[in-house]
C-alpha cells in the first residue's frame, strides 16, 4: 500500500486532532474545581455561628463542575457558587456522588431557600432552584444545614 504525500499530511492531521481532543478532554475532566478556599460564617437569629471551609466556585466552569464526581465531602466544608449579579438560580446533580443540602444567599447575604439534592448519574437530572433572586449558592452535606437549623433569619458572613 503506498501513500500519496497528500494522504500523509491528511493522516498527520488527524493523528493531531485526535491528540489534541484527546489532552483537552482529560484537561476539563482533571479541572480542580474551587481549589481557592475560604472560612465563612452563618449566623443564626438567636447569635448561633457556623464556620465552615468551603472551596470557592466564582467562574463559569468551576460553577458548572462544581463538586461532580466527588466521592465524599469532610464534614463542615461545602463549596460556596459565587455569582456576580442577584438572579433566580437553579442547580442540578450530574454526575454528583453524594447529597447534598443547597442554601441559597442574596446580596446582602440574607438566607433565601434552603433544598436538599439527590445524586444523579441520569439525564437529564432534575433542577434544585431558589425561591427568589440569589446571589450566592452553599452546598454542604446532606442535613448538615437542616442539623444546624439554617433557615429564616440566618446570614451568610464571608471575609473579602
């Protein structure tokens, strides 16, 4: 079988593009999501405080793979959804091992909604959303919120 110099240059071209999407894929899938971390505080009506060490997800795809593929989360730790506007937000659990308890903040950091999420390995997955416009998302272990009694009244305090 003999190759024509034009078939070579066809061959070597695909032979790159296919190692080039190749290296891209295992890129995105190794992303280390909101590996910058941060103490936060909620802080209940009654003067009750809870700190917690969350990774920060601020850009659009630590958002979007936010604590996928996870297969535990250390108790009081989480992952706090930075936004830069107060919208109605959604969040779903693609390809999330674990449940999850999701609190939603305002701007002013003022509690919104409080849900709690199921794994989802499916599609599509079903959608968590706030109950008004939020600003900030905290997922933390299933009942961790609820154990704590997060709710009206509470507060989200974070250093700048």
């Amino acid at each position: 079988m003999t190759f024509s110099h034009q078939n070579i240059v066809i061959l070597v071209l695909i032979v790159f593009f296919v190692v080039f999407l190749a290296v891209s894929v295992l890129r995105i899938s190794s992303v280390e999501v909101g590996t910058m971390t941060r103490k936060i505080r909620l802080l209940g009506p009654a003067g009750e405080r809870v700190t917690l060490s969350v990774e920060i997800a601020d850009d659009s795809m630590e958002r979007q793979i936010g604590l996928m593929h996870r297969e535990s989360l250390p108790a009081g730790t989480g992952m706090l959804f930075l936004f830069d506007a107060q919208m109605p937000l959604s969040f779903w659990m693609k390809n999330t091992l674990i449940p999850l308890d999701i609190l939603f903040f305002d701007q002013s950091g003022r509690f919104v909604s409080r849900a709690s999420m199921e794994p989802c390995a499916g599609d599509p997955c079903p959608t968590t959303p706030s109950a008004a416009a939020t600003r900030y998302a905290l997922e933390v272990n299933r009942a961790e919120a609820k154990t704590a009694d997060v709710g009206e009244g509470w507060t989200l305090e974070m250093d700048n």
